[in-house]
C-alpha cells in the first residue's frame, strides 16, 4: 500500500511539474512539453 501512495504521489509531483513547465514557456516549446507528455503516458 504504501508503495502504490509513493507511486501516486509521483506522479502528481510529475503533473504539476508539467503544468509548471507549460505555464513558464512561449508557444515556441508548447509542443515539446506536449511530446514530454505523450511520452510519459506510454511508459
């Protein structure tokens, strides 16, 4: 169980990094944080 809450909170920390990233750079880097992202998801 407590292995799972780690795994969650990681990700929520991964997110809201993320979110940090899209927030601070131009549309210029938009579609590399988009890419990032697609490929976070199929890990």
């Amino acid at each position: 169980k407590v292995l799972i809450e780690n795994n969650a909170a990681a990700a929520a920390e991964i997110s809201l990094h993320l979110a940090k990233l899209q927030n601070k750079n131009s549309e210029r880097h938009h579609n590399d944080i988009k890419s990032g992202g697609e490929n976070l998801g199929s890990l």
